[in-house]
C-alpha cells in the first residue's frame, strides 16, 4: 500500500549537494516524487511503500552532505499524487507571498580533496584550474546575490555552461549537479597578473600563479584576489618583506597572520593542541591563534602567540604547488583600520604603493568576507572575529515576532538580522570611524535586508545607547517600525545566553571591557549584572569609579589612563623617575585631572589594564586596540603562578587602588616585571572570583556569564576556571560569536526580542525605549 508525505528541511540546506542527496536517497528506497529549493529551505514530496518512506526520513537525519547543517526537519502526510518518477523541480518563490525567506545561506567552504585530486590530476579537464568546485565546497556567501543560491543569482550568472559542465550540472549522479559555481577553463573565468608599474598584464591562469610565486620566493608583496576579497601575502620568513609590508600598509605592530602550507608546515609554527588542530583544519579554515614554536622576524612582535590559517582556495594549493614559500604572511588588503578591498577597480587604487603586483580574478565578489579569528580556549573554541567559514550562519533561535535589525556597535562592528525567529549575523564589518567601513556598513545593512525581503514597516530597530555612536546615528535614518536602544554592557551578557537558548535562566552577567556608553552617561567597562534576557540586567556591582582625562586619548596612551587612576592611589614612588620614567603626557594628563578639563568618569577594566601597563613598562602609544592589555598577559604567561595582589571587593565596588600600588612598590624594589605581571593577573581573576561569590549568594545565582572585550585574554580565563572548577558556580563565555563588540549585534537583538513592540507604532512612529 502506497503512502505519501511532504517534509520540510531548514537549515544550511541549499548550495551544499542537498538536493542530488535526496535525489540518490529516493532512488535507494523506491520512492517517487520530487524536491525543490523554496524559500524556508529544501521541500520534498515522496510516495512509496511505509517502509521505503521511514528509512528516508532516517538516513536524511542520519547522513546528511558534509556541507549541510539541518536545524529542524518537518514531516507531515500528503495526498497521493500518483507520480512514476522522482524529479529534481527549479526553485519555487511563491507569487505574492508575504512570508520572507528563511533558508539558511551556506558560509564559503574550503576545496574539497576530490576537487584537489583534479586539480592536480594532468588527465583532467580542470586541471590547474583555479575555480575548481563542487557541490561540496567553494564559494557560497561571497558570491550569492539574491536568493534562492541559483545560478543566476550568482556573479558566476555572466559564465554560460559549456556543453561539458552542462551535462555534470544537470546530472543528478554527479557531484556537481547544481553547484552553482561550477565552471572549468573552456566556459569559466580565469585569473592574469597585474603590473601596475609597467601597466602590462600576464594572463593565463597557469602562467600569472607560477610568476606570482616566484615574485613571492623573491621578497615581493603580491595582492591576491580570494574569496572575499584581496590578500596582501608575502614571504614570512623574510624579515625585509615583512618590514616593508608592515611600512606600506601602515601596520607598525599589530601581528600578521600566516598560511602554512599545509598541517605538517603548521605544526613546526605553533603548538597544536587536539582541540587547535581540529578548529583549523574545521569546514570554517579560520585562523586559529596557537602559541609559537618558531621567531618569524617581523610577523608578531611581542607575543608568544601566531595567528595560523591553512589553504582553502585551489589558488592557495596553486601557489604553493607553484614554488611560493611553505609560510606566507595572508593578512588583509587595506591601509591599517580600513575594511578589505573587494573590488578588483577599488583595490588597485587603494593599494597601489603596497602591493609589486595583483593577481587578480575574473569571479566577481558579490561582498566583502574577511577571514574568521579562532581559539581553542580553556571553555572550548572561541571565535574572536567572525567572517568566512561561520558568516552568516543562523547562531540562535529567538522568540521575535516581528523582524529585527540589530546594528551592534561602532568597534568591530556585525549586524544582526532576526527573520522568522532565526538570529543570521553578518560578517566582520570592521569599525566605523572610517568612510570604507561605514560604506561596509551600509552595504551589509541593504544585503541583509533585500536578501531576506524584509518590509521596513515591520521592523524593529535596535542599536547602542549611546546617541553619539555612528551606528544609533544612522539608525535614526532608517525607516523602521520601532527603536529600542541596548546599554552595551548589558547587550554582551546578552549575547552568551542567546548562544544557549536560555531567555530565563537567572546569571550574574560580568562584563569587562575598554568603553561603553552607561546608563548614567560615563563610561562603562566593569560591570556585573544580575538577571536575565527576559527581564532584563540590573547593575549590582562594578569597578570603583576612576577618571579618564582626555576622554578617547587615554584609550591610545597607557600612561594617560594611569594617570586617572593612581590620582586615587596613596603612597606611589615618584613615577617620573625611575624605573618608571613616565612621558610628559602623564604630568599634562594630571594637568586636566586638577583642572577637570575633559575629564570623564569610568569603570572600564579595559583601562585598568592599561594602567598596569604603564606601570609595567608600556609606555609609549598604542598602535592598534588592546596592544597594552595583551602585552601584560604575554608577560604574565612567561612567569611561574605567584601570589595575588590584593583586588578587594568592597560596598558593591572591586576597588583597583592596592592592586595598583603593590605593582608600582615590586617595580621600585626591582621584582622581575614578569612576576609582577602574572601577580596582576591573578590578583583581577581572584578579586573577580570573591565578588561573584558574594554576589551568587546574595541572590541565590549558580551561573556566571563571562563577556566583553577583556575575557579574549586567555590567562585570565584560564585562572577564573580553576578558582571556580570545585565550587557549585559554573562559568559560560561566548562560543558562536566573539567576546569582544562583533558578538553586540546578537545581544541587542536578544533583548530585544522581548521587549514590548507597540503595533500601533509600527505604521510610523519611531519610538526610542532604553532596555
């Protein structure tokens, strides 16, 4: 007896093979029908024998492709419909439709090994081809314009099918049927070679990436077109390449990252743990950061971590293969600060004077994806900058009954979009104080919206509470339903538990970090809150209340920051003198403290890092955001475990005045500055750890909440684990997005979520209601 049912697949389903798997699994159990790619995901509808129809929907649970991720799977009984075969049918939108689509965009995938033997298989049509793909890799997201992920909605839509690649594509057997990408050297683009001092250009995909490999083996900085946009590579082992990279690009000390090229090569770079290992050979390729093994001149200096990635492009493998050296610095293609050139025209202005030469590729990018930044931290991977490989994968479920735009912060700045319930944030945007971010900025806000049909008329708004950010400013020009603002702080303890799901779990939220706008007007950064997202955060405690003379200025200059906090420090040596030696920035920074001229008050830990710095040593300026802070745990982690300094919690306050001053007396009395560094270290993690247990107590809590900025340093996580491993306190940190202000979009969004949205006001007015 024939049944018959529909079933209804969501999740990373489309672009990743999903449909010739049906296809395959319905012809290994008998069944007839069809399936489709619609707007909410993959639809099937089947008819066959009971039992044929339970093993598909087992197997389609059971083994789905590697690149898929189902999130939910729907079944439910359907007519017969008396088909004799089973069809794979064209995308299907409904006309008129009101609904949005929901299905999940596959991230960009790395080149898969059956792809990797062709393109190094002679008797191949594809061989050495550098846009070899499949339905099992290559790019996705950089390259879908609208969906659904067809190819004419892709910018391969200008590449025809030759006969050859039309007949994979439309072979259900093949494991290219409908990879959109799909293309070889007869019918598909190509790359060339760029000069731009001679203004001549090599062309031939085999010829321009054999001559860009023995320009990199020569010392020269070659721009090279990926997936997301351009790198600018160079060999890592030549420290004259290095230095006149890092002069070019405006770059002085912020640390590279480096392609091995391959695990083995990676292994004599940094020591990889299991967990390491795993994250960086993981379907997302991010750069993993491990600790060194090796000194590459140039590449990181001052730190005992490398940021390593391994190839995951065929012209990465073709590089390599080519005679490029076995360690390539890959770092981003743009002047320091500004987003990554994506646009072949717009790359070839703004890097021209840093790169010799571009090799560039014909695949337009449909939108800048920046490579991802990851750790195998002591709570599990973390991802400290979120882009290809994860972007813009759905990260949580939330309770929203109206779309929501959550515009995250001004620094590493992510936006978050919330259709269906399905919470999709955006790639790495960068931050935005420059004109390149901000067009980035835009660009995601408009690709985000269009892509998933939202009406601005229903909605719902969410941005920073500061009035002053870009990103609130923008917001107010937008014309959506409703607007909420959400503190900062607040928003980070947010984003770890919509990670989990958990809307009513009662936490005490910490959140450390350098700035964010509080709720009465000074400048947050040491906070714990008590709570939940459906009720929201009330501020129990915090850092004791410092000054920050000069506002923005002490975050670039240490000894500034210090200054605003050892006014309140008894008993300090003569800190203009040695072994000190402070700069006249610190006398004019106590200048504006007397006269309280730009003087603002502050809680931010972020800062009180930077005043350990300075008293450490650190103080010249900052060249990019949180040097002085990651200089300090470098120098904690050379160091043996020692004693805490005193980090006491007092009247609702962590009271950082005899921390600071037991670190200026080891210093006069010529205590090694590593031990001081990691008595500093412990001294934050064990005064942390008696003001949660306080907390905890007081208001019956066993869940601590760990976000912000600051919990991207290792060493401090690693102490607050084992102060808190035999107690009833269990510790969350963030996992899905960073710790840091590009994991601000979801928490806005989160709260949000549960807000009170006012129809009424929906068909006009902009309300602005703080959470």
């Amino acid at each position: 007896m024939a049944s018959a049912c529909s079933i209804r697949v969501r999740g990373v389903v489309q672009g990743v093979g999903f449909r010739p798997f049906v296809y395959r699994l319905a012809q290994a159990n008998t069944l007839n029908g069809w399936v489709l790619n619609g707007e909410e995901g993959v639809e099937i509808y089947l008819e066959g024998a009971e039992t044929g129809l339970e093993a598909f929907v087992r197997d389609l649970k059971a083994e789905p492709p590697p690149a898929a991720s189902i999130s939910t799977i729907e079944v439910a009984p359907a007519e017969l419909a008396g088909l004799q075969d089973f069809t794979i049918r064209e995308s299907r939108r409904r006309e008129h439709s009101r609904q949005q689509p929901t299905v999940r965009i596959s991230p960009d995938l790395p080149v898969c090994n059956e792809c990797l033997r062709e393109l190094f298989d002679p008797a191949d049509r594809r061989y050495l081809y550098p846009y070899v793909n499949c339905t099992n890799c290559g790019p996705r997201y950089s390259v879908v314009r609208t969906l659904p992920y067809d190819r004419p909605n892709t910018t391969m839509k200008d590449w025809p099918l030759d006969d050859f690649c039309e007949a994979e594509y439309r072979d259900p057997a093949n494991r290219r049927f409908h990879a959109q990408p799909v293309a070889c050297p007869v019918c598909g683009p190509a790359f060339h070679l760029h000069f731009h001092s001679s203004h001549k250009n090599t062309h031939g995909s085999d010829d321009c990436i054999a001559h860009a490999s023995a320009i990199l083996s020569a010392g020269g900085i070659v721009a090279v077109k990926g997936l997301g946009g351009y790198h600018l590579a160079c060999d890592a082992r030549n420290a004259a390449a290095v230095a006149a990279l890092r002069e070019r690009k405006y770059r002085k000390e912020k640390p590279f990252a480096v392609m091995a090229r391959d695990i083995e090569t990676a292994r004599t770079l940094v020591e990889l743990s299991t967990e390491a290992e795993s994250l960086l050979t993981s379907v997302a390729r991010p750069i993993v950061l491990a600790p060194a093994r090796v000194e590459l001149i140039g590449v990181a200096p001052e730190n005992n971590e490398l940021g390593v990635m391994l190839p995951y492009t065929p012209l990465h493998h073709l590089l390599f293969a080519a005679g490029a050296p076995p360690v390539l610095v890959m770092t981003s293609a743009n002047r320091s600060s500004e987003p990554i050139a994506y646009e072949d025209e717009d790359a070839l202005q703004r890097l021209e004077g840093i790169a010799d030469v571009f090799l560039i590729g014909q695949r337009p990018i449909a939108r800048r994806v920046d490579d991802s930044v990851a750790r195998a931290g002591v709570f599990g991977p973390v991802i400290l900058r979120r882009s290809r490989g994860y972007a813009p994968g759905a990260v949580a479920s939330l309770p929203a009954q109206h779309p929501i735009l959550a515009l995250g912060a001004d620094l590493k700045n992510t936006i978050t979009l919330v259709v269906d319930g399905q919470a999709f944030v955006s790639q790495h945007i960068s931050d935005l104080d420059h004109y390149q971010s901000r067009r980035a900025f835009y660009e995601t806000i408009e690709d985000l919206v269009s892509m998933y049909e939202v009406r601005w008329e229903e909605v719902v708004l969410v941005h920073d509470l500061h009035p002053e950010y870009f990103s609130t400013v923008h917001g107010a020009t937008l014309p959506a339903a409703q607007s909420y603002a959400v503190q900062h702080h607040r928003a980070h303890v947010g984003s770890v538990l919509a990670e989990r799901g958990e809307w009513s779990k009662r936490v005490a939220g910490v959140s450390f970090d350098g700035t964010g706008y509080g709720d009465d007007g000074s400048i947050w950064g040491g906070e714990i809150f008590v709570g939940s997202v459906q009720e929201g955060f009330q501020r129990v405690a915090h850092l004791r209340r410092a000054a920050l003379p000069g506002g923005d200025a002490a975050a670039r200059n240490p000894v500034q920051a210090a200054a605003g906090f050892l006014a309140q420090v008894d008993g300090l040596p003569d800190l203009l003198a040695g072994p000190f030696h402070f700069p006249d920035r610190y006398r004019n920074a106590l200048g504006m403290l007397r006269k309280n001229v730009r003087t603002f008050a502050t809680t931010s830990v972020g800062r009180l890092f930077d005043a350990a710095a300075a008293l450490l040593g650190f103080t010249r300026e900052v060249t990019f955001e949180g040097q002085a802070a990651i200089w300090v745990e470098q120098l904690a982690r050379t160091a043996p475990m020692t004693e805490a300094y005193p980090f006491p919690f007092v009247y609702r306050e962590l009271d950082f005045r005899p921390l600071l001053l037991a670190i200026a007396l080891d210093r006069v009395q010529g205590r090694d500055v590593r031990e001081i560094a990691r008595s500093f270290q412990r001294g934050v993690a064990e005064g942390l750890r008696d003001a949660l247990d306080l907390v905890c107590c007081r208001y019956e809590l066993d869940t601590v909440v760990l976000s912000g900025g600051v919990f991207q340093n290792e060493l401090l996580l690693e102490d607050l684990n084992s102060l808190f491993s035999e107690g009833s306190v269990q510790l969350w940190t963030n996992h899905a997005v960073p710790p840091n202000d590009g994991g601000i979009s979801l928490g806005q969004a989160a709260l949000a979520a549960f807000a009170r949205f006012d129809a009424a006001k929906a068909e006009g007015e902009l309300a602005n209601e703080a959470i």
